[in-house]
C-alpha cells in the first residue's frame, strides 16, 4: 500500500513538473506572437504593452533556458520596421548576446532559416553597440563547429 502511494505521489509530482516546464512560456510566446502580427498597430496604440512584451521576450532569450525561447526572440528579425528605436534595441539585445552567451546565441541562429541568419548576420558584420572585432571573435572561435555551418558559411561568405 506504501508503495502505490509513493509510486502516485511520484507520478503526481512528475505530471505538475512536465506540464509547468513544457507550458510555461506558452503565455509569453502568445504575447510575442501578438506582438509579431501587431506590431505597428502595438507600437502606435499601447507603447507600454509593447515593450513590457520585447522585455519579457528578452529575459526568455537571454536566460537561455531554452532554445526555443531564443530562437523566438531572433525571428523578430522577420518584423520590417523602420523605427529607429526598435532597430537599435533589437541590434543591442542580438550584439550583447552574442558576445556574453555565445553558444546560447548561436544554437539558437542555427535554429533560423536561410533568411533570417542572412539578417541577422548583416546587423552583426555592423554593429551599433559593441566592437566588431569582438563579435568577430565569437564567429572565429565557433567556425569549426559543425552544428553551425549554415551560419558560419554566411557570416564568412565575402
């Protein structure tokens, strides 16, 4: 009878544990998503609500729980604004993560497709915030890695 209630309790607690770290962020990847489909029309009509979800997008990306949480976070790329203010914040948040959790960053870059790399590689051959020879010793250090090829290939691409 100890048994099976330990053997429940334990099923229990494994249950609450799978279900709160699969759907955790299911809410903010919601709110990113919103975001992403509504942008002007966010930054225009409720600026707070904006950033409080880029903030909250970026905690997720830069803890680097998750890859999928990072790789959310870069496919902002995918958004063409032209707001000056975005751009720069985006270029500042994608340069530091680079430089401060390179394999974080660059697990999550090799998750992108073809496009959005190219992107986002352009913003990192010229950057607004830090060194360009720091950035470019992420790329050097991690080119012989093979899981990152395709973005390697763009980066050193002439």
């Amino acid at each position: 009878m100890m048994n099976k209630n330990i053997m429940i309790l334990f099923i229990s607690l494994f249950s609450f544990f799978f279900l709160f770290s699969c759907c955790k962020n299911s809410d903010a990847d919601s709110r990113l998503l919103y975001l992403k489909n509504n942008f002007n029309k966010l930054y225009q009509n409720d600026y707070k609500q904006f950033w409080q979800i880029l903030a909250e997008a970026e905690k997720n990306a830069v803890n680097c729980q998750s890859t999928s949480d990072t790789v959310a976070f870069l496919k902002l790329i995918e958004i063409d604004s032209t707001g000056v203010e975005f751009i720069e914040y985006f270029s500042e948040v994608i340069e530091k993560l680079c430089i401060e959790n390179p394999k974080c960053f660059l697990d999550a870059l090799s998750n992108l497709d073809s496009s959005a790399i190219t992107r986002i590689v352009k913003r990192l051959k010229t950057p607004l915030f830090l060194d360009s020879k720091d950035i470019d010793a992420v790329f050097n250090k991690n080119k012989s890695v093979k899981k990152y090829d395709a973005v390697m290939k763009e980066y050193f691409r002439k």
